[in-house]
C-alpha cells in the first residue's frame, strides 16, 4: 500500500481475539501507561521493533541507488530501468512463496538465510560494474527475491498479540512506512555525500541483512519454530497457500486498486508541482505528506476503533476518496500539500486498518505470506498506476490525471463497503492430502 500508507507504494474487530501464541501479551493486560507507549516498551516485541527498523531502513535507498549506481558508470537509463524492474520483480513475485517457507518452517531460518544471501547478492551487483548486464541482472533478481521478509515477520507476530496489542503494533507499521519512505532518501543523502551510489548499496545490504540475522535471534521469532503438523498444513500439497482464503482474496483485490492510485500520483504529483513551481519542490512536498501519515498513524494507534474493521476500511476508503478530491482541486504547490497532508493522515490508519484485515482473513499456518501478498499487490497496482498515469498525462493533462486518482478510490470504496460482510470468509476447506 502506502510508501506505505493506502495511497503511497503495499482491523481491528473488537469481537474477535486472535489466538494467543508466543508475544507473551495477554488481550486483557491493561496497560500502565498509554497504549502506543506500552507497545513500544513491550519486553518480548521491542527486540523484533528494533532489528525490523534496523534492517528496513534501507527499502528506499536501494531501490534509488540502484539507479544512481547504474548510470554513474555509464550505463544508460534503459539499462537502469531495466535492472530497477529485475530488483522489483525479485521483490514482488518471489517475496509471497519466500514468506510461505517461514510458515512452513519458522522465521529463524529463512531470516538468517536471506539475511546473509541478500547483502552478499547486492555487494556481488557493486563489483560486477565492469561485467555483462546480464550478470548484474542476475545479482539484482537475486537481491530481489531474498529481501528478508521482515515486514511480514513482524507483521505476523503483532497479529498474535492480542487485539490491543495487534491494532497498536499495526500503526506503528504504517508509521514506519512513512517513517522509511521519508529517511530512506535522506541516509542515501548523507551517504552519497561522503560516499557513492556502490557505497550505499553495500550499506543498504549489510543494514538489512544485520536486521534480519538481529530479527532471527529474539525470543518472539524463536518461538515461530514451526512444528511438524504445520510443516505439512504449509506443505507442497496446497500451491495456493494463503490465496485459498476467500476472504484475504476479496481484500487483496481492494489493496491493488489502492495500488493504482498510488501509482497514479507517484506520476501525477511531481508532474504537478514541477508545473506549478519547481522541481526541487518534490521532495518537499512528498515529505509533507509523509509527515501527515506519521501524524495520522499515531493518533490510530493511541485511539480505540469503535466501528467494526471491515466497515471502518470502507468509510477510511471513502475519507481518502474526498482528500484526493482535494487534491484535484488544488491550485498550487501550498494547496495541494496542504490536501496530501489530509490525504497521509487519512490514509495511516487506512493501512492499519488493512493489516488488521489481513490478519483476520488469513489462514492459521500463512499468516506471513498473506501479509506478504498485501505487499506485492499493492507493488503491481502502483507499477499499474504509474503507466497509467504516465498516459493520462501524455493524452491529456494532469488534472485528468488527478481526477482519475478520485473515480479509483471511489471504486475501492464501493468495493470494500460491497465486501465487508466477506471478509470474514477466511479459510475455505482444506484440500485432500
């Protein structure tokens, strides 16, 4: 979803208790002090916050470095275009079934290997500068596709923490989306200026494979160790996995249209502000509206949800659907911030929202690759959205553009609200052995 909120690339049910497993949290444990405050010093999820942001940090730097490093040897934006898609490919397409063996086999082992084999794939990528592009092709793919998969890592173990615990810990992700799409392009700042490109992607690596080889060895993804009842449940006999869950379906199809927006705007916005100013206003404006998201996020996660998550998602959908309305109607760089600003601080708790949806729809022994689908639809709708965007523009003007963002959240809106009753469908049958 968002960079990470609903509209930048991707419930709570406070009838129904996710089962109880290894947090050490109990769902009836008030706590001493504010509610995001305990999350934070909770003793057994502080370790796992700790080395996720750790290894996270890095999402946006490598992504941009990539293509900085590329053309800096000479290379064309063709060839960086190119090697950028490999790395999203790997990422999107191989994250889901990556994410399954950690359900099959627990987080430790899948941790420690990706967090080894991903910054050794990205420092191979540094020092064949001088080899076919079809090597460093091979070294991004493979960087893509063992990205240690600690969004659902953490994600998962929040959504056993007890319903409290779980909305609380699920803002904090959407936070930290906004949080990492703002500092990623900063620390590639700071290291492009004693530095280069090559510099931060070794840095970038080594940061997300000590994340994930710090994840692994906290007490909260010890306790993952799968047994070998569910070793089979998550075995080869079942290749839709966390797909047969009709519900978590229904939900992802909502996600990639969210998905589309954000690819819509990733054109849109800067093709706006650079009219109407300065292309050096970007950035600005970006950050503005991921300081909205931060806000918006930490006000979800220190407020109670009254109204049921699957009916919240919908009204959440609709409000983003009236801020980008918004930002149709801006006029110049001032108004349409001021409209993102709206626009993030709707959209965070959007996102916790839908983690919590992805939780609750999701069957018992895929609960990491779910969340991990989550992410890669919400990638495919914004790759979507971006040429869609990008022809929009091209054939008309970016009002168009802008007004095109509205009619798609409306049409997710409506989808949601259609839906919501469904999403509960979480496991159909299993299948025969």
């Amino acid at each position: 979803m968002s960079q990470s909120t609903a509209l930048k690339t991707p419930i709570v049910n406070e009838t129904a208790e996710p089962p109880e497993t290894g947090t050490g949290t109990s769902p009836d444990t008030k706590p001493a002090k504010n509610a995001l405050v305990a999350a934070l010093q909770d003793q057994t999820m502080r370790g796992p916050l700790f080395w996720s942001i750790i290894g996270r940090s890095p999402i946006y730097l490598v992504a941009i470095a990539l293509v900085v490093a590329t053309t800096s040897r000479g290379s064309t934006y063709l060839s960086a275009g190119l090697l950028l898609a490999g790395y999203t490919l790997g990422v999107a397409l191989l994250a889901p079934f990556v994410a399954r063996r950690v359900d099959r086999y627990g987080q430790p082992s899948v941790l420690l290997i990706t967090g080894i084999v991903y910054p050794v794939a990205l420092i191979g990528f540094v020092y064949a500068a001088n080899a076919s592009l079809t090597t460093q092709l091979a070294c991004v793919v493979v960087a893509g596709a063992t990205n240690p998969p600690l969004s659902g890592c953490i994600r998962s173990l929040w959504s056993t923490s007890g319903s409290t615990m779980e909305r609380v810990g699920l803002s904090i992700e959407a936070v930290l989306g906004e949080v990492f799409s703002i500092g990623g392009p900063l620390l590639l700042s700071l290291v492009l200026f004693w530095g280069s490109a090559d510099t931060a992607l070794i840095l970038g690596g080594l940061l997300a494979g000590v994340g994930a080889i710090g994840f692994a060895m906290t007490r909260a993804s010890r306790a993952t160790r799968a047994t070998k009842a569910q070793r089979e449940a998550t075995g080869e006999r079942d290749p839709l996995g966390a797909l047969r869950s009709p519900g978590l379906v229904r939900l992802l199809f909502v996600l990639a249209t969210c998905g589309v927006a954000a690819g819509v705007y990733n054109v849109a916005v800067p093709a706006f502000v650079t009219a109407h100013g300065s292309a050096q206003d970007i950035g600005l404006i970006f950050g503005v509206w991921g300081i909205g998201g931060i806000i918006g996020g930490l006000w979800y996660g220190s407020h109670t949800l009254r109204q049921p998550a699957d009916r919240a998602f919908a009204i959440g959908l609709l409000a983003m659907g009236a801020c980008a309305a918004l930002v149709l109607l801006a006029w110049d760089n001032w108004s349409i911030a001021a409209a993102l600003f709206l626009l993030g601080a709707v959209g965070a708790p959007v996102t916790a929202i839908s983690y919590q949806l992805v939780a609750r729809t999701a069957r018992a022994d895929y609960v990491t690759e779910a969340f991990t689908w989550a992410i890669t639809v919400s990638l495919a709708g914004s790759a979507v959205g971006a040429q869609l965007g990008g022809l929009v523009i091209n054939a008309s003007d970016t009002e168009a553009t802008l007004l095109a963002v509205v009619v798609i959240m409306v049409a997710a809106a409506a989808g949601a609200y259609a839906m919501q009753h469904r999403f509960a469908d979480s496991v159909e049958a299993e299948p025969a052995a």
